[in-house]
C-alpha cells in the first residue's frame, strides 16, 4: 500500500456459495461506502470490524455481534480486502458463514481488485509496531510475535513432527501483486486423521476435494497449487486474522505453529498495547 494511500470498492460485488464449516448456502454482498473502515451490516444495523468482539478458537475466525449472533469463517475475505489494500467497504453475509469459495481468497481476490480505486487519506491508516509483541501456546510450542520493521512481512512456519515429515517455511513481502500471485491461491487444509474429529463436532461439513487439501498421515499430497501450500496458506489465514484491527500493520510478524487463536490473540494485543502512528 502505498503511503497515505487505500482502495475503497467501487460498485456493489456478490458471491455465493456454501460454507466450509456448516456447510449452508450463504451470499456474500460487499457495497461501496463513504465511510472510512471495513464496515459488517447484519441485521439492519451496521458495526465497524475494529470494534466487534472476535473469536478464533474453532477452526476458523467468527465475529461476534452485541445481540449474541456470530458469522463464521471470515478471514479470507478479510485476507483479501487487506491483502488489496481495501480499507473503504462494507459487507454482510446472508447466512451463518462466509461462502468458502475454492478453500482460497483468490477467486474473490481476483473480482475484487478490478473493482477499487485508490484515494489519498490525510492522515495514514498503518499501525506501527512500536516493540516487539508475542503470544504462546505452551502446549503446542507454538507462538506469533510482531517486531517493529518497515512495510509488512511475514515468516511462517508449520511443522507437523518427525512421523508426517512435514515441515514447510515461508517468507511473504507485503505488496498487491506478491499477495495475489503468492498467497490469495494457497487453499485451506486438514489433517487426514483430523477429519473425523472436525465432522464430529459439527465443523467442516462444507469441505470438499474442491476446497480443502487432505495432509495424509504418510505419502506425498496430491494436487498441490504450491510445494509449501500449507504455510501459505497460514500465511493468508494470518493476513485476515490480522486485519481485524481495522488497519494495516507496519511490522514483522513471525509464527510458527500458529493458528486462529493466537493470531487473533496477538491482534487483541496489538489493539490494546499500540498507538496509531501518522505515517505509515
């Protein structure tokens, strides 16, 4: 993103499709606004992200809305408003989750970035990071910790222990260009033994071979967009769970083992312990 610079949608968009986890037909609306921000309608009411409660702990991302109600699963369409510079629009969701596309942001991500244009703020939108911030999972040794640094960039990290053998690493720049090519493609996964658990509770009824990439417990993955597919797309999850802060973040951000819960744990911290800064 340019220096005191955003996007902001230009016409109303439209996609519909089930979602990953209930498995419901929903219709995602985004609409032009004149308000700046990222806008949620529900109900006849409308609520700015930055100020809605959040919660990460069920296999993905849901807002929480005063009267109780939630929507599910909304970090890919966080991802890729943030990931396009999108701080000027508003959205609703008839239904209880984000459609989940292909398992990615991309094909929203792709609509989207023909259909923003860019105006100048007078003051910038970035939240620095001013010292370095981190939040842990004891059990799982896993953490997400933000440093100061110029523009935006991550390093993610999965590992999932000697018997899959599977570790990936990936380093992301931020700009518009790296995120649709390098990361907005990069779709959802489980854990083959994982799948019966996740339908157990409730969750990944509208997972398919079309949307989500199976990790076996032993052999090669098939199909893959990317050889490290798994930490991009932790990569994208990070970028949506991020951008609940309402604003771009200037700053290195490293996870490994990561996942919902502490990215949104780290942008809860973000929000309380940071100052906005005039320059971004």
């Amino acid at each position: 993103m340019t220096r005191g610079k955003i996007k902001r949608l230009k016409s109303p968009m439209v996609l519909q499709g089930k979602g990953l986890h209930t498995g419901v037909e929903s219709t995602l609306r985004l609409y032009p606004v004149d308000e700046l921000g990222i806008w949620v309608e529900k109900e006849g009411k409308r609520y700015n992200l930055q100020d809605l409660e959040v919660d990460g702990s069920a296999r993905g991302t849901a807002l929480l809305f005063p009267d109780g109600k939630s929507l599910k699963t909304v970090e890919h369409l966080l991802a890729a408003l943030s990931g396009l510079g999108v701080w000027q629009v508003a959205f609703s969701v008839e239904g209880p989750e984000v459609p989940a596309m292909d398992g990615s942001c991309f094909p929203l991500a792709k609509e989207l970035s023909g259909n923003v244009e860019e105006i100048s703020l007078e003051k910038d939108l970035c939240v620095d990071v001013a010292f370095p911030i981190w939040v842990h999972d004891e059990n799982r040794k896993a953490f997400v910790a933000a440093f100061p640094g110029e523009g935006f960039q991550t390093s993610v990290v999965v590992n999932y222990g000697t018997e899959r053998g599977i570790t990936q690493a990936f380093e992301y720049v931020h700009s518009e260009g790296a995120f649709l090519e390098e990361v907005a493609k990069a779709r959802t996964f489980v854990l083959e033994e994982e799948i019966e658990f996740v339908i157990s509770r409730g969750l990944g009824l509208g997972g398919s071979k079309d949307n989500t990439v199976v990790v076996p417990l032993r052999g090669p993955m098939e199909g893959l967009r990317y050889p490290d597919e798994l930490a991009r797309h932790k990569t994208l999850d990070l970028i949506g769970d991020l951008s609940l802060l309402g604003s771009p973040v200037r700053g290195i951000v490293v996870s490994y083992k990561g996942g919902h819960a502490l990215n949104v744990e780290l942008a809860r911290r973000l929000k309380r312990l940071l100052v906005r800064d005039n320059v971004c």
